[in-house]
C-alpha cells in the first residue's frame, strides 16, 4: 500500500489513573511530534492522531487497540507505558499486523516482530546503575516497587547484581499502584539500615515514598541522600515537579534528562508542553519522527515494511543522540545518563556512557559477570558533575 495524504496513528496514553502525569507527558510529546512532521513540509503525508485514554485501566488497552486497528485503519500505534499494558495491546498488534511503538523503559525479556523498542532494557538502566551505585554505596540495598511487573523484574534483576557482588538485599516490599501508605516502608528501611533504596514506585506511591524518606533523612543524618540515597530507573522531571524539594538527592537515570539533550541531535518542539520535558515526553516524540522517515524512504506505511526500513535506516538523530535498532531484537542503542537531583529539581549528570547495545534478555550481561573473578572494591561517594 503506498503512503496516502492522510496516514492515521493510534496513540494509546492513559491520562488518569496512577501514571496519568507520565501519560499526559507522554501524549504532549506524541502530538507535538505530529504537528511538527505536518508543518514541516518535508513528507507527501500527514499524519492523523487519533487518541485513546484507557485510564490506568488494564482491562481497556487491548480494546482500545482493537478499535484504533478495526474501525479507524490505524496500523501504527504509539504508546503504553507500563507492561502490563503493552502486553494487553501486542496480542492484538500481532494478529492484525499491525506494528507498536513501545518508548519506554522496561525490564526487557521480550522480542516481538510486531514491536520497535525504543525505551531501555535492563543492560541500559539498572545494570549501569548498579554498576555506579554499588561501589560508592555498598551492596545492602532495601527494594521496593510497585506491585506489577516493572516493580517484581526490575527489582528481581536487582536482586541478581547484588548477590553477584557478594551482598544480599535487606528487604523488599510492595505496593498496589496509587497507593499512598508509606509509614510501614520509611519504619523498615529505618530499622534494617540499608545502604541505599531502590524505588521502583511510580506515580503518587513514589511522590509520598520520597517526601517520606525525605522526613526520615531530617530526622536521622545517617539517611541523608549522600549517604543512603534513593535510587531510581523510573523518576522523570514530571515526578521531580510534584515531588519538589524533598526529590534533591535521587540518583536517577534515564536516556534524556531536561538540558543534556544532544546539541548534534534532534531538539523537540517543547512549545506545546504544560509538563516539564522528560524522556516520557522525548521518547514518544522520537518515535513518531522516526516513523516518518521510514514511511518516506518506502513509500509505504505498510508495517513490515516500516520495521524493515527502521532496523535497515543506521542512525538516527534523535533528541537521545544518535540511536539505531537491532536487527535481532528491535531494541535501540542507547545511551544511558546517571544523574542526580539538585536543590532545584535540574538533574545534574553524574555520568554518561556511549550508546549501549540492546541486550534485553541479559544474555552478554550474565556472560561478562561470568568472567569476573571478583567484584569492585567500594569507592566513596563523590558529586562530579558533567557538562
């Protein structure tokens, strides 16, 4: 099917519910996107946005998907933030051959023909993380997550590189999303003195757990940021803006941060935000321009082809620098940041590495630790900014 004038997208973000910050974001970046590509005047098409808001609720994605592919002729859809509603929406992308645009992190341990991933896995989020962390912290870290499938893996993961470098978690406890119930949590980090926290809450649980621990770090020094820190895979600047001053201190990482875009890279139009740039705006945002370009370089929208052209384009310039999928696994290089949260909410860089190969089964991962004969020696902890 050659590309006709009007191309129409589905967009599935929920904008309430217990990640509707991160989904409102998300859906800014998506539509600024998609005025920017029919402005531009560089495409023979343009694309229709037709939008879906399942709410937070999981039983309303794969429907939604449904509707978008049957009744509106969508046959690439941006969009879910979590897995539970990735995996809702990719039975029914398959069977319609239809072709999503997941732009999140998750915790990897999927490939689908029907998928171009441009969020992090596992090897470019936690693994550097910890990579950072435990040296300059220790290796006794207290977990805790929302209860889904972000929180259990991430935190499973977690679990592995601990005892790899010869500690063993504290404790790990769990949250049903949106709940705001934190006293049980601050009392037991408080009593097992871990090293550091990993929180893997989102949404309104990870704004109380931090003003929580916040309280805690006022009340005992020995739980200040530079000694006991929060450590993060999933807190965006839309979090750090509700949080407020009690956010100083996270470490965080993510493939974009507000203000270490690449200057040699793609620039969003950030004109039609009311939320703070973040990755969850980037990402959406870089997936849709890289749908344009392999849409023109066909002459198709026709998925197969789409994906082909993806994984066949080389690098792309992108507001993460340049990126590229593998042809394996439709996964991109990526390159990581590991940041800091300031007094004033910017996310000052600790470090960055050059793009990482996508490994979302942890394969090269689990080899490579293999071959270590020993873990790294602790190192203190010291703020170095990156310019």
């Amino acid at each position: 099917m050659s590309a006709s004038p009007d191309i129409a997208v589905g967009i599935i973000f929920s904008q309430s519910g217990p990640y509707d910050l991160v989904g409102r974001s998300a859906l800014e970046g998506a539509l600024a996107a998609v005025a920017a590509i029919n402005a531009s005047g560089r495409y023979p098409f343009a694309f229709k946005a037709i939008v879906r808001d399942p709410q937070g609720d999981s039983r309303q994605y794969a429907a939604a998907a449904q509707d978008l592919i049957a009744n509106h002729g969508c046959r690439h859809i941006i969009g879910t933030i979590t897995s539970w509603s990735r995996k809702e929406v990719l039975p029914v992308v398959e069977r319609a051959g239809a072709l999503l645009w997941y732009a999140f992190p998750y915790e990897g341990y999927e490939t689908s023909d029907h998928v171009l991933y441009l969020g992090a896995t596992a090897n470019q989020h936690i693994v550097p993380m910890f990579d950072y962390v435990l040296p300059r912290f220790g290796n006794r870290p207290f977990l805790i997550g929302s209860n889904y499938i972000w929180g259990w893996e991430v935190n499973r993961i977690a679990r592995e590189l601990v005892t790899a470098s010869g500690g063993e978690p504290v404790g790990e406890t769990y949250l049903p999303l949106g709940d705001t119930d934190v006293d049980h949590l601050i009392a037991a980090i408080a009593e097992r003195r871990p090293d550091f926290v990993l929180s893997n809450l989102i949404g309104p649980s990870s704004h109380a757990f931090v003003r929580a621990y916040a309280a805690l770090g006022r009340r005992d020094t020995a739980f200040a940021p530079d000694r006991r820190p929060i450590v993060s895979c999933n807190l965006s600047e839309v979090d750090i803006e509700v949080i407020g001053a009690d956010a100083a201190g996270i470490l965080a990482t993510a493939t974009y941060f507000d203000g270490a875009d690449d200057p040699d890279g793609l620039v969003p139009d950030f004109s039609a935000a009311t939320l703070r740039p973040s990755e969850c705006f980037v990402a959406p945002y870089t997936a849709l321009h890289i749908l344009a370009s392999c849409i023109a370089r066909t002459g198709s929208d026709e998925p197969a082809r789409v994906r082909a052209a993806a994984i066949a384009g080389g690098d792309f310039a992108t507001a993460f620098g340049p990126i590229r999928f593998d042809a394996n696994t439709g996964h991109c290089h990526l390159r990581p940041y590991l940041g800091r949260v300031g007094a004033g909410g910017r996310v000052d860089l600790l470090h960055r590495t050059p793009p990482i190969p996508p490994d979302p089964y942890l394969v090269r991962h689990v080899a490579e630790r293999a071959a270590l004969a020993s873990p790294p020696p602790r190192q203190p902890f010291q703020l170095k900014v990156v310019n």
